[in-house]
C-alpha cells in the first residue's frame, strides 16, 4: 500500500466564502495508485452520528480546494454529508512533480483515491458515496463514474471535456489535421525549450488585465478568478495558469469513451447562456444514447445562467443546492 508523504499543509481559513458554523472542517491527506499524496479539506455536519453518505468535490480546472470545490462541499456538508474537497495532482497543496501538470488518466485515479479514502473512514457508509465534478473536472467524473462501480451517483457542473477543447478547440473550430498538426508543433519545440532550461514554462493564467475586445467567457472567468470574488494565492487560473505542455496528452485521447455504460446516477447542469453548455448537452446526448440505465441521468439547465456563475452563485444563487441535495439524497440513501 503507497504511504502518503508529509505535506505543508495551511491552518487558517483561506477559502474564498465564509466558514459554516454547522459544519465542523479539518485538513487530510491520503494517496492516489500513483503514489502521489493529495490534500483535501474534510467536512461533516456537527454533532452528526453514524455512518453518513459521503461526497468528493473536485473543480474547476485549474482552480483549488478553497475557492468553487470547497464552497460545494461545505455546503453539502449542511445538508447532511460527509464531503471533501479535495486539490488534484501536482497542484494547490496536493503533492506530485512537476508542478502545474494534468493527465486525463491521473486526474480520474484523483476521484478513486478519495473514493477510496472515504470508503474507509468509520463515520462513512462506503456504499453511499458520490462525486462532483466542477468544469474541467466535471468531464473528469463522468470519466470516472464510467470506470468506478463504486460511485453511486454524480453531479457533473458547468463541465467540460478537456480533451474535446485542447483537441478541437472552441466550439470545434479547430477541429482538423492540420490544426492539431500545428498544436503538436508548438508543444513539442516548447519540451525543447523547457529541457533546455530545465523548467517548464507557464502558459498564464486567466489574461490580466482584461483587452477590451475580450470574449465574453474571457471576461466571465477574469471576474471570479482575477478579483476577490474568487481570487485565491494557491490557484493556477488566479495566477500563472499551467504549464505550456501540463495538457499535451489531452490532445491525444478522448475521455467519456464508454460514458454509455455508466449505470449509477448522473445529473448534469450547465447555465443556459454558458459558451460551454454544449459540453454537456453533448455529454448527455452520448451517456444516454443506447444506455439501458438511461432512466437515472438527467440534464438540468440553469435559466439565464452562464459558465462561472455555478462556481459560486454568481450572485443570484444559480447553483441548485436544493437538487443536489435531492439528488444525491435519493440515490446514496
């Protein structure tokens, strides 16, 4: 059994919303089939008894443990369950070397092993865990419902496919030989470069400031990570982004390839005006299709709700607790 390494672990409160008085929190480690050690923030209702269904929170891509995953979880917590949110691979607090590097494969082993954390903790009932997945690690635990019989049930939030976006683009746009012929290029003379330096260099984080001529879903991702809305010291998309070659493998492989085999619960919800939706309307589409377990998935849209507004509310509390809550309810028991 791989042993967890020592990690620098941070004592104070440095989440990006304020702490729940009915909730108790304290940090654990635990380690993936990697051998690499991830730090999580533990959370369960106060003055809770018994073995309580549990929930692993991961997401956004490129974001921390203190900022959208925590707010999750904390929040589930309230409701009743025992959750973690938890930093993934070579990022946050968690261990992993490089740093700032994401692989589909060992960010999907990131959910089994805190699957595999709670499955054995006393106050857990190891057959009532769930999983949440936050954009890019939305399509990261769909992913991982496709492979772990063990999760019961998944929410996957404003998700997307990380390895349709490198692949192909936006919306598909570059979706040719050529252009990923050009992407390949460009990565693989940036390896040259970085094991000449013997560093690897930052692709940047979310652009600051902010060109007047920005997309808006540039714009919609500067004002939670570059502002205190949802700023946080730890967080690559708040500062120096990820390596330039951290999501070369992305390029190469498709994640959600047996999606329709997926037989425990999934609820997707997107925002109806998020560039990304059809991440997951497409997702879906494909869970479903020639699915006998189709009767428990469901896509919920969100009205008027665009991408980053399901990291935190957006001010107008468009993440639905509420049918979390009842989702996760009804099929962990």
């Amino acid at each position: 059994m791989t042993e967890t390494t020592k990690l620098e672990l941070t004592n104070v409160w440095d989440k990006t919303f304020p702490q729940s008085e009915t909730v108790t929190h304290r940090k654990v480690t635990f380690a993936n089939r990697y051998g690499i050690t991830l730090a999580a923030d533990l959370y369960a209702p106060r003055d809770a008894d018994g073995r309580l269904a549990a929930i692993a929170v991961c997401g956004p891509f490129g974001a921390v443990k203190e900022q959208a995953a925590g707010l999750y979880a904390q929040t589930m917590a309230e409701r009743g369950f025992l959750t973690i949110a938890f930093d993934p691979s070579f990022t946050g607090e968690s261990g992993g070397q490089p740093r700032y590097m994401a692989s589909p494969d060992i960010n999907t082993e990131d959910f089994q092993a805190a699957v595999d954390f709670l499955s054995v903790q006393d106050n857990v009932d190891p057959e009532r865990i769930g999983i949440i997945g936050i954009c890019g690690w939305g399509g990261m635990a769909l992913n991982t419902a496709a492979l772990d019989t063990r999760v019961k049930a998944t929410a996957a939030m404003t998700m997307y496919d990380m390895t349709r976006v490198n692949a192909k683009g936006y919306f598909d746009a570059e979706d040719s030989a050529d252009a990923r012929f050009e992407k390949k290029k460009a990565l693989n003379a940036q390896r040259i470069r970085d094991f000449q330096s013997g560093s690897y260099a930052l692709g940047g984080g979310v652009v600051d400031p902010l060109p007047d001529d920005a997309p808006f879903f540039v714009k919609d991702y500067y004002d939670y990570y570059k502002t205190k809305r949802g700023y946080h010291s730890r967080s690559l998309n708040s500062n120096g982004g990820w390596n330039v070659t951290g999501c070369m493998s992305f390029l190469n492989q498709p994640i959600l390839q047996y999606s329709n085999e997926i037989r425990s619960a999934v609820l997707i919800v997107h925002g109806e005006k998020a560039h990304s939706c059809y991440f997951s309307r497409d997702a879906y589409a494909a869970m479903v299709k020639d699915n006998p377990y189709s009767g428990n998935k469901e896509l919920l849209i969100i009205p008027d709700a665009v991408h980053t507004d399901l990291y935190d509310g957006g001010g107008k509390k468009a993440i639905p607790f509420d049918r979390l809550t009842e989702f996760f309810r009804a099929h962990l028991g």
